[in-house]
C-alpha cells in the first residue's frame, strides 16, 4: 500500500498549506460568513440600524476600497439576491481577485466591521486554519503565521531525506494540514519520530534512549544537543511520563508547526553535516 502521504497527495507543505495563494474553498467560506453575516441583514424583519450598518460598510468597500463607480450603486444593489449586480459582483471579485486582493479585502472589513463583536476576528481565523490559510487576523490586520523560509525549511527537509525520516515528517505535515480533521497532537510526534529516525541512522544506535544517542553524533555543538535532548523530552513520552507540551489539554496549529518546522531544520541539518550517513 503507498505511504500516508501519497494515498493523500501530501507531498509539500507549499502545495497543503496556502501561503501566497487563496482557494476556492477557502473563499468561499469567508464569503458565506460575511453572507450571513452583512447581508442577511437586509433581509424581512432586520432593523433600521442594522441595514444602515450594513449599507454603509458595503458602500464604503465598494468607492473607497475597491474604487468602483458610486454610480453604479442603487437601493437594490446588495440584497441578498445573486441575481442583483452589486452582490455578483462583489462576489465575483471575493472568488476571483488575486490572493493578496482578497486579503486586502477581508483586512479592510474586519478594521471597518464594528458588529460581530470581539468573536468576529475569531470566527475568521477558525475559516482561515480550517482551510489551510497560513494567514490569520491578529488585532485588525492580516499576519502571516508561517514564513517562506518555514515552508522551504520543511520543503527541503522532505525532498532530501531518507526513508524512515521522510515518512514521519510527511505524516506530520499530513495530520497538520488535514481539512477535515487536523490532528495536532500526533503531528508532534511524528515531527519528533522524524529527529529520533535521524539520530538513529546517523548513530547506528536503535536501543539507547535519544539522549544517548545525541551524545554519539561526531561534531555536534554541546549546546544544540542539549536543545534537542530537551526538545524531545518536552514532547515525548519517555518511561511513561508525560510530559509539557503533550500533556496540555490543547495541542494548537501553532504548536504543531513549530514543532514541523523546528524538527525539519534539524534533519536537513544532519543530511547536510554527514550527508554520507543518512
């Protein structure tokens, strides 16, 4: 049977994880929630406030941010109607507006955006980590929450390792970026069997504890291999203890990708300094 990550197609993080870029279903879900959210507000029974607040935040999108003609407004432009052309077009523009513009455009709604309350941004970021946006709304603004280098960090490590190292750092990736159901906590662990997978190979040790096994590497600084014995130990389940970070009631996106990232660099890292062992 193929590996994990070929019966899912998990082969880069860039191809799972949208950085610079947008998909549809990703677009999608947030045009819903602002349907539901501002346009609904039109709808039979909603209040004078409400179709007001509504109305000038769709008026100010439509002059100020995206630059379209005020003439082209008229009272029926925003009902909730895909027949009026206002809301096609508005929404042709959500669905097919380059990445960035559409981020542009969901940056400038949440810093304009007063209902919702304080659950408005967390409600976005929820969309945005469900469909694999490496973006979230921090305050009002955009901010990426993963970097070109990470992406290439775990890009590169997965490309030049060697078997069983690249199996549990796609199997990492894989349960990172899941759609459906992300499971963080055995990403972790993968991302950690990934450093052990290499400690090993490179040592020829397969019974000694990591810790021992670090102490063999040949040119390893003392200070990066006490980080890493700690590292492990912070994740792991050694002797049967649990430890910090897996013993957290909630193991987060964040924890699991700095754990990805952190544990690719490392086995990059020995490919390169003896390439000639793993």
């Amino acid at each position: 049977m193929p590996t994990f990550s070929k019966r899912y197609g998990y082969k880069q993080m860039s191809h799972v994880i949208q950085h610079e870029s947008a998909d549809q279903n990703l677009r999608l879900s947030v045009w819903n929630y602002f349907n539901n959210l501002v346009w609904c507000r039109w709808s039979k029974g909603a209040s004078a406030g409400n179709k007001t607040e509504s109305e000038w935040l769709m008026r100010f999108l439509w002059t100020e941010h995206l630059k379209w003609d005020a003439d082209d407004l008229k009272p029926s432009t925003f009902s909730l109607d895909d027949s009026q052309p206002g809301y096609t077009r508005l929404k042709k523009h959500v669905m097919e507006c380059e990445w960035f513009e559409f981020y542009d455009l969901l940056e400038f709604i949440c810093q304009k955006t007063t209902y919702g309350g304080a659950g408005h941004a967390d409600q976005i970021n929820k969309l945005l980590e469900r469909e694999g946006g490496a973006y979230r709304i921090l305050g009002k603004y955009v901010t990426p929450i993963i970097e070109t280098n990470e992406i290439k960090a775990v890009d590169e490590a997965v490309s030049i390792a060697a078997d069983p190292v690249r199996i549990h750092l796609e199997a990492a990736l894989g349960l990172l970026s899941d759609r459906t159901t992300p499971d963080f906590r055995n990403s972790i662990k993968e991302s950690i069997s990934a450093v052990e997978s290499v400690v090993r190979l490179n040592t020829g040790e397969s019974s000694v504890g990591i810790s021992n096994a670090l102490k063999k590497l040949p040119g390893l600084h003392p200070a990066l291999r006490e980080a890493l014995s700690k590292l492990y130990g912070f994740t792991s389940d050694s002797d049967g203890i649990r430890h910090a970070l897996m013993d957290e009631p909630t193991v987060t996106y964040e924890d699991a990708k700095f754990m990805l990232v952190v544990c690719s660099a490392f086995t990059s890292y020995l490919r390169t300094k003896m390439p000639l062992l793993v």
